[in-house]
C-alpha cells in the first residue's frame, strides 16, 4: 500500500462520512425519492480523472465511473472544453425538428464504428433506458411482430418497456405490473454457474437451443418474436461473460426466423472492454445496438444504432425532444476521438494486467469464488465456500463497504459480485492501489465472518 499523501491516491481529511456529508445525507433523506439505491454515504463535490473529491475534502479512487459513465474520466479537459464551447453558441434546438450538424457527425461516426458492413441509421435519445424502448418500438414497427425474447439476470432500464425485459431483480419490477406482455426470459450463458451443468464450450449453446427445442415448439410461436435482447456482457448481472458459441448459436437462431437480434451495449460498449463494442469479441454483427453510459462521459446521451433497412419507420413514429442534445453530442464527439486516440488500447491492456492479478485470487482466498471480464469491465464474485459455490451477499457487501472506508468506491453486482468498471484514464499505481486494498478487505471481511 502507498503510505505518502498524492493526488492521484485516496487521502482523508475527516472520518467518514465527514460533518457535511453528513448534513446532506440528512437533508436527502429527507427530499429526495426512497427508491434510489446508496451503497455508502459518499457526497461528492468535485472529480478528475479516477478521483473524486467529496464535501469535507475526502479524496476516493473511483472505480465506478460513475456506473460506467465517465469513460474519459471525471471532467476530462478535452471533454469540458467540447461542452464550453458549445454552450456559448447554443444549448438547445430540438433535434427532432430541426437539423445539427454535429448531430449528422456523430451518427456517422457511430455508424461506421459499429460492426458489421450494412449501412446504419442512429437515433439519439437521452438515456440507456431510452435507447432500449427506442429499440422495442423499432423492432415490432419493423418486423409486425409483438413478442421479445430476454436473458435471466439481464438489466435493460426501468421504464415500462425496458423493465419488462429485465431479469436481474425482482424488486425492480415489484408493484409496476402489469408490464408489457409478450416478454420471455430464458438463462443465460454462464459457464460457471450453467442450469444445465455442461461444459464452457457447450453453455452457451444449451442456453440457445431452450428457444428452438423448447420455447418455439411450445408456448412462443418464432413467427410471433420481433427481437431478441441480449447483454454481450452481462452488466448488473454480475459481469458475465459467455463463450462465443452462445452468440454464435443465437444469431443463426434469430436468422433462421427473422427475429431481430438487439445488443444491449449501455454499460459494455464505449472500449469499456478493450474494444469499441463488446459483440466485437464474438465477432458478433447485431440488427439493433444500444448505447448510452460511455457514450458522452457524463452527459445525458444515448444512441440505437440499426441497420439501415431495419430503421425505415415514418417520420413522427418516435422523437425525443432532448435526444441528440447538442451539448451531449459536442460531449460524445470529444469521447470519441480520445478513446481511439489510445483510450480503448489501455482498457484492454491494463484491464488484462488486472485480471491476470485477480485470477490468482480464488487460490489465495477461500472467499472468491470467480473472476471474470474483459478491459476494464471486471468483477469478483465472493462466495461462502468454493467447493460448494454458495453465494456470500452479506459478506460481498461488507467488502464493499470496508474499501470505501480505505477510500476506494466499488459497487456489488448481481446477487454477490464486485464489479470494477473505473474509468479508462487509471493509471498503473492506481490499479495496484484499487487492487491492494481490495485484498486487504477480503482477507478482513472473511476474518471478521469466520
């Protein structure tokens, strides 16, 4: 552990949370709604890069990102410069009215980033969520069709739409209902935990055939599916990541019925994982892609990307009257250039560095079960016991919050797993610092249970 006050390194200057952290806490708690979710009383008041800075002058390593936002950083210049500059001209139009030029830019960019050679055609929204609703419409406007196919453990948003394809929680969905009908989840692809006890290279395929050999021949006729939505990576599912045949077997199902694939690219996509999207570590080419998170650093943008042909519906059929903000677009364009200027490479390659490290992990303590990820989307799933795998959610908690009290902000995932997601400016010093302290918390948490 670094033991010199830097910068760059968390540091205190009161406990935790300090008095004025405190005095906001209380007054939250008072006018602000129930339903968001806190993990540790951290009230920030400034960022830079991988720091964050709260009231009472506390310094934190962030390996959030501000839930896999900030994908430059906190506040990175070039970032802001963007924003300034676009502010002093003008804040706002309406892009479904009225044309920007940045706008025509950025899907252009976008467009010919995505994988696959078929002409694409973007339209801008303000948030994950957003990008998944504008999906769903999309894919029953295109195809005539009402029904959708989602994945056990799979997190899409928490609007109507986007909450009934959701499968991670049942608190997310408690007391909204009725949803949207014509959703079916079935398992998803996950070799360590696989509900049909297969192998790695076989999960993913016994995953995909309870469409074609169970679900189509029994309760959802194919020709009645409009999309399937699926997570490359697995987010707040605990950051799963499938072996290929599972994307290789679903895209040949979709295809043999013409049912529309869609990635749910919101918290994978951006070089979050050492690539641009995720689905390119597949060789995945999707119908539909959604974005959002990464995609403007911290600004409220979001992107569905479709193949040309698909994205044919009538002017009117779908608008947003913020989508496409031009201080959001100037914001996403800035995001762009600085992750292929060198931003994606460093997810991948200090990204494996870590897992490297943390795959060592489940040898050295009893607790950690698995480590699984890809660049800079990495997590730890802690367990009771390794030989049985018996989830340890109370003790994966106390992780968490014994590494905010050294100064180091994770999140849980999933019902028992640490996701690292920090922002791709870490350095080197402060991955081993994110690191150290993380085995120091696991060797206490597990002390202190036993």
């Amino acid at each position: 552990m670094h033991s010199t006050v830097r910068n760059d390194l968390p540091s205190f200057t009161t406990t935790l949370p300090g008095p004025k952290a405190q005095a906001v806490i209380e007054r939250d708690r008072k006018s602000i709604s129930s339903s968001y979710t806190r993990s540790y009383p951290l009230v920030i008041a400034r960022g830079e890069g991988a720091m964050v800075e709260d009231v009472d002058g506390n310094r934190f390593l962030d390996m959030n990102a501000g839930i896999a936002v900030v994908a430059t950083g906190h506040s990175h210049p070039k970032v802001v410069a963007a924003v300034r500059a676009q502010a002093e001209k003008f804040l706002h139009m309406s892009g479904t009215d009225f044309y920007y030029a940045s706008m025509v830019e950025l899907a252009e960019k976008l467009a010919s980033l995505a994988p696959g050679t078929d002409d694409k055609r973007v339209y801008f929204g303000n948030s994950g969520t957003e990008a998944i609703e504008a999906a769903l419409k999309l894919a029953r406007y295109h195809s005539g069709r009402d029904r959708f196919i989602a994945f056990l453990g799979g997190f899409h948003g928490r609007t109507m739409g986007a909450l009934s394809l959701t499968g991670s929680k049942s608190i997310q969905k408690k007391g909204f209902g009725p949803l949207l009908a014509g959703v079916t989840h079935i398992p998803y692809a996950y070799c360590y935990r696989c509900a049909y006890g297969k192998q790695p290279d076989s999960c993913g395929v016994e995953c995909v055939k309870v469409l074609e050999e169970q679900l189509f021949k029994t309760i959802v006729p194919a020709e009645e599916v409009a999309a399937v939505f699926v997570e490359p990576i697995q987010g707040e599912g605990g950051y799963i990541v499938p072996p290929r045949a599972f994307f290789d077997q679903l895209r040949a199902v979709c295809d043999r019925h013409g049912i529309l694939l869609v990635a749910d690219e919101v918290q994978c996509g951006m070089g979050r994982t050492g690539r641009m999207f995720a689905s390119e570590h597949f060789d995945l080419v999707p119908d539909v892609i959604a974005l959002a998170k990464g995609i403007a650093s911290g600004l409220p943008l979001s992107a569905t990307i479709a193949k040309a042909r698909y994205m044919q519906w009538k002017p009117g059929a779908h608008a947003s009257t913020f989508g496409g903000n031009p201080v959001s677009i100037a914001a996403s364009l800035a995001t762009v250039e600085l992750l292929e200027q060198g931003l994606i490479e460093r997810a991948a390659s200090l990204g494996a560095r870590m897992k490297a490290r943390m795959s060592e992990w489940p040898a050295l303590f009893p607790t950690v079960g698995d480590v699984r990820g890809l660049g800079l989307m990495l997590a730890l799933e802690i367990v009771k016991d390794q030989a049985t795998k018996e989830r340890a959610p109370e003790l994966r908690d106390r992780i968490v919050e014994l590494a905010f009290e050294r100064g180091l902000l994770v999140l849980g995932a999933g019902p028992n797993s640490i996701r690292l997601s920090p922002s791709l400016v870490l350095s080197q010093d402060q991955a081993d610092f994110a690191l150290d302290t993380l085995e120091e918390c696991i060797r206490q948490a597990a002390g202190s249970a036993a």
